[in-house]
C-alpha cells in the first residue's frame, strides 16, 4: 500500500533520464488492513514540562497513521471500535460512494463500541486528504482521532523529501491537563474552540533537520477545532502549489496570505535556503491572528548541500477528474448562515418547529442554514434536505454569511469551485472542499451534483457543528 517518496523520486530521475515521462500504474485494491479507534497517550514536551495527554486515536496514536494510496488504487480498511462510544470515519474531501461516507444516521449506522465497519473507496483524485469520525466530532476529533490520507499523483511533483504535518489545537488547564470540555456556550455561538497548545503530529514546535538546498513538499493539514492557519517562514522561499488537495497555479508564500481553515489541506513546495551557517534555525510559523504569531515547527540546517542552484519555480500538477459545472445551465440555491453572538438571529426552525431564538439557545441551537437548525444527525436525516438537487445537473451555492465569525464550508461528496467572492468572478476558478467564508462575504461556488446521495454541507469549527450549523442536500 505505501509507496516512499524515494521511489517516486528514482522513477521521475529514470523516466528524465530516458527523456519519457510514464505514469506511474496505479496498484491494485491495497490490503485489507484494520483500523482500530482507541484510547492511547501522547506525550508532549512543553518547555520544562512533559505533558501526558490521553488520547482517542487510530491505533491509540494521534494523529492515526497516514494512509498512502495512489491516484485510482482503492483504500480497503476495517474499522474497530474499542472506544467507550459509537463512532465512524469521513474520508474529508475524497469523493466516495455515500454509503463509504461515514456520517452516522445518514449514510450508515454507527459502529458502536466493540462493532466494526468495513470502509472500501476508489480514490480517483490525487492529493492530500485526512480522515476522522463524523459521531460526537467536536469531542472525538477533539480527543485526537484523525489521521492523514496522502493519495499520490500519477506524476508526482520531483522533490527531495515529502513532510506530512497534522496541526492540532488542545487546550492546556493551569495544572498541566489537557481539558476534555469540547462544548461550551460561549465557544460555540463564538469562533469556537481555541486552544493553547498547538501541536504538529502530535508534537510541540517540532524541530526538524533539513540540508541546505532541499526542496520539501509540505502537505500541511488544520485538524484543529476552530483555528485557522496562514504561513510566514521567513527565510524560505516556496509555492502554494495545491489547497484542499487540487492542484493550483503555484503561488508564491510571500504573496496576499492564504487560508488553511479548519478541515482544509494546503501543499506546499519549499526550498531550503544554501549559504548560511550550519545549525541555522528557520521558523515555521502560524500568523494568522495578529498579536499571536505561532511557531508551528522549525528547520534546522544541517548536513551536506543538496544543490547549489535552486530548482526552477515548481509547474501546476495535473488536475483531478473532477467535472468541470456548465455555469450557463447551472442552478442558484441561496444558502444563508445566521445566528451566534452578535449575530441578531431571533427564531428558526428547529427540527421543523418555530422556535425564539431564548429556547433555541436553551437547545444549544445557535446557527441557521436557511432559517433552520436540525438537532442531531439522525433529524437530518429524517426531516426534508436543504434541497433536493438531480444527478449530474450544474448547481451554483450562493453561501452568504450574516454572522459576525468566519465559518469554514465543507461539502460532503463533492469538490466545487470557488467562482465569485462578493459578486467578483474569479478569473482562474480553484476547487475546494472547505471554503472558508468570512463574516458578512458572499461566496459563489459551483460543481456538478455527480455523487447520488444525501450529503452533508456544515461549518468546519467543530463547536459550530456541535450548535447546528449543518445540514444535507440530496443528490438524485
Ligand atoms: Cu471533515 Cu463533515 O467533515
Ligand atoms: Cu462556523
């Protein structure tokens, strides 16, 4: 099932030499494997301190395992429940079938404690996806239950060396515990939950050696309940070159900033600076949040030049086989989120029934979709969809924020294009699968209802989800 960097790396230099580019062929149904959702430990070095944090994750580790695939091989797993509650596993961002798609009540029944499910996919699209539990999520990813899911392209970009990093957010009480309150009020009818130790596989500020002139490709991953990640590296030059796993024109890092919400995957190619000083320590670091720059991890130079000339700027991968939506025939649904602090929602539809917005709030119901709020999964998916939408039809999603946070906007099932912010077309289209939506934007996204099925579209801030803002469309 794994294939290293390494490999791709000889065979791109072998095909160079021999002047043929070849795609790799994809490998047959990978092997079963298991998969086994549990309680383990991590432990994190804070400064002085050593901080043991209980964890819930795919073989007890958090993150889970990365999973490797190529582009068109199929990921075959058997999922084991050990943890003291039901729970399933999304595949974020991949295309599967909708019974593959891991949403309890909607599209399977909950594996219960001591119960398995058998996860089997194609992975047609090629890039960086990540995989966790749609049961409980803002206290199951919370607790640390996720992992990484690496589909490698055909034509793997040429670089020396590949990092896959899962940003996480926990939250650090006076004592040196890590609280396990995922839920409260204020967090969620607010931006969410922060946290106030952000780890990088499970590490603090990891350091990492790297050979001067090496160019890495970062696969960088927001698995954290609410914040958003940007990137500064001074010092490094490097490319945006794919968001959510779809190939974009390569963007350089010191360019307008960009994004990486909660649930969203950024690639990125940097090149290790040559000619400074061995032992040199370049910052990773997260500044999104003025006054609160980050350091997500650090370089450290070391060992022997890797070439002394960089590497031309890296090409634009080839895109996924995603279809291209007909703008000319494709149809508008407005979708309208309301609600939150400061936001001025005063009644909606819970579970079909008008409620003010006092009783809502007593309900834990604090976001709208369209004047409505279902209360659990399985309301979903009992009670009428946002919309019932035909196979293979072009629809364009108008998402209008009326709230006072930003919301990061997953669809499940479907990769869209992001084709107008604020009524501006976007000349050069990029795909998504989680389009960060800021507070007061319009943002237009298109794609071809092609996946039959009833799929989820909710805010990636965990603690939004936990306070209603999701909801399900219907396809066919
Ligand atoms: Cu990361 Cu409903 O998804
Ligand atoms: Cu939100």
């Amino acid at each position: 099932m794994t294939i290293t960097r390494r490999k791709f790396l000889e065979a791109a230099t072998a095909t160079a030499v021999a002047g043929l580019v070849q795609p790799v062929l994809a490998q047959a149904a990978s092997p079963d494997k298991v998969l086994t959702a549990q309680t383990g430990q991590i432990e994190i070095r804070a400064g002085q301190k050593k901080l043991d944090i209980p964890v819930w994750g795919y073989g007890g580790a958090s993150p889970g395992e990365t999973l490797n695939v190529e582009q068109g091989g199929t990921v075959s797993l058997s999922l084991k429940n050990e943890l003291p509650e039901d729970t399933t596993i999304h595949w974020h961002g991949i295309r599967t079938p909708n019974n593959m798609d891991g949403v309890p009540g909607l599209t399977q029944k909950a594996v219960a404690t001591g119960g398995a499910f058998q996860y089997r996919f194609a992975c047609d699209d090629a890039g960086t996806y990540w995989y966790h539990p749609h049961a409980n999520s803002a206290e199951q990813i919370g607790r640390g239950l996720c992992g990484p899911l690496i589909v490698q392209e055909q034509r793997p970009l040429a670089v020396d060396r590949e990092l896959v990093w899962v940003v996480a957010d926990w939250q650090v009480t006076q004592d040196g515990q890590v609280s396990h309150a995922y839920s409260n009020m204020h967090d969620n009818s607010h931006a969410g939950r922060f946290g106030n130790l952000i780890t990088v596989n499970g590490q603090r500020r990891p350091l990492i050696d790297v050979q001067p002139g090496e160019r890495i490709r970062l696969r960088l991953i927001n698995a954290a309940a609410a914040r958003i990640l940007s990137l500064d590296i001074p010092g490094v030059s490097g490319w945006w070159i794919a968001l959510d796993g779809q190939p974009i024109e390569p963007r350089g890092l010191r360019g307008d900033p960009v994004y990486v919400p909660p649930g969203g995957r950024a690639d990125v190619v940097l090149d290790i600076p040559t000619g400074m000083d061995p032992g040199k320590i370049l910052e990773i670091a997260d500044a999104t949040y003025r006054k609160q720059r980050n350091t997500l991890a650090s370089f450290k130079l070391s060992g022997k030049q890797v070439r002394g000339t960089p590497l031309a700027a890296p090409q634009k991968l080839a895109d996924n086989p995603i279809s291209l939506p007909n703008l000319d025939g494709a149809e508008l649904k407005e979708i309208t989120f309301e609600g939150g602090a400061m936001g001025g929602l005063r009644s909606a539809l819970l579970d079909g029934e008008k409620l003010p917005i006092r009783q809502l709030a007593q309900r834990g119901a604090l976001w709208s979709t369209n004047g409505k709020i279902w209360s659990s999964l399985d309301e979903i998916a009992q009670q009428d969809k946002l919309f019932n939408l035909d196979t293979g039809k072009s629809y364009v999603f108008r998402l209008q924020n009326r709230t006072a946070f930003p919301h990061p906007i997953h669809m499940h099932g479907h990769t869209f294009q992001v084709i107008a912010v604020n009524g501006k077309k976007k000349s050069t289209p990029e795909w998504r699968d989680t389009v960060l939506v800021f507070p007061d934007e319009q943002v237009d996204i298109a794609f071809v209802a092609d996946n039959p099925g009833d799929w989820l579209i909710h805010c990636h801030v965990l603690g939004h989800v936990t306070a209603g803002m999701i909801a399900a469309v219907r396809v066919g």
